[in-house]
C-alpha cells in the first residue's frame, strides 16, 4: 500500500509539472485564463504547442521566443480584426508579423520595407495604390512596393521623383546624321553614272 502510494504521487507530480498552478479546476467550457493555454479536464491549464510554462509556473510563455520577429504587444490579435500596421498579418496567438518584403522595425513598433526592395523606388510611396497610381507621371505603382520609374526613365539622387536617363537624345542625333550622310553618297553616285553614261553616248556618236 506505502508504496501504491508513493507511485500516485509521483505520477501525480508528473502529471502537474507542466500545468499552471491553481488550475486544477478549469473546465473544457470556460477554457483558461491564459490564451496560449487548453484546460486539461481534472488537471489543469496547460500550455498550448509553441509554448512553455513559465519558470514560476503563472502561465506559459513562448519557445525560443518566436516573439523576435513580431510587433510588440500585438499578441492578442485575431484574424478577424487583423492588425493596425498594414503591412503585417496576424499570427493567431503570437502576435502581428511583417508580410514579405517588409522587416521589423528596430524598436519593434511596426514595420518597415527592406532595404533592397527600396533602392529604386521614390522615397514615402510605398502605401500607393493601381487605382491612384503615382504623383510622378513617370512611375508606376508597385503595389505593397512603391512608385518605380518608368522605362527610360531613372530615379533622381535624392529619390524624389523619377527623371530621363542621360543620353537619351544624342542617340536619335548621331542616327540623323548618319542617315544625312549615307543621302549625301546616293547622291554622289547618281551623279557619277550620269557622267559615265554621257560620256559613253558621245563616244558612239562622234
């Protein structure tokens, strides 16, 4: 019997070590207090995947903290109310994370567009729209990217605006001429034969 005993309260142990503390009597109905937490029926609160209780067995925390790339305090969001930064989506559970080509803001408030994705692009037009398209006549709206200069077209040094690509012009000027010249040596040639066959006329009349 001692040592029926002894067996249950270590099974008992066991089965507690991973449940938060006064627990015990949850209910599948109304669920646990901790939103990262599933009632165990007859055991308690007990962490959901992803998650681990907390050192002082209050509640559960994350896993290796995947918090790292999510907007701070945006852990309650759902799917339905989505998330107040518009370029993140809600995680359910975990919080509100940057959508693709976009990162984390260094004090974790929001998010930002990555580097590489803004090197072309005219400074403040990432919120542009096709509808709306952009305020440079030269650009297109790059959805969920920004305004990006047309063809023939580059980004002005301080990324205002876009402007025409150099050289543009002297390209049609040098073709001109080229064309003004080989005109110049039909004529030349024309005027070559004329003479030659004048020449052979009068050799068979005289």
């Amino acid at each position: 019997m001692k040592n029926f005993l002894i067996i249950f309260l270590l099974g008992l142990s066991i089965c507690t070590e991973d449940i938060i503390t006064d627990t015990g009597s949850c209910t599948a109905a109304d669920g646990c207090t901790d939103t990262h937490a599933t009632c165990a029926v007859g055991t308690g609160c007990k962490c959901n995947e992803g998650y681990q209780l907390k050192q002082d067995k209050s509640g559960c925390e994350a896993i290796n903290d995947p918090a790292e790339d999510i907007i701070t305090d945006t852990g309650s969001c759902t799917a339905a109310d989505g998330c107040t930064d518009t370029h993140a989506t809600c995680v359910v559970g975990t919080g509100c994370k940057c959508n693709e080509g976009y990162q984390l803001k260094q004090d974790k408030s929001g998010c930002e567009q990555t580097p590489t994705q803004t090197t072309d692009i005219i400074t403040g037009t990432d919120s542009c729209t096709a509808a709306a398209g952009c305020t440079d006549t030269h650009a297109t709206c790059v959805v969920g990217t920004g305004c990006k200069c047309n063809e023939g077209y580059q980004l002005k040094q301080d990324k205002s605006g876009c402007e025409a690509k150099s050289g543009t012009g002297s390209g049609t000027g040098s073709g001109s001429g080229s064309t003004s010249g080989n005109s110049e040596s039909d004529s030349d040639d024309s005027s070559s034969f004329l003479k030659y066959s004048l020449i052979v006329v009068l050799s068979l009349l005289f």
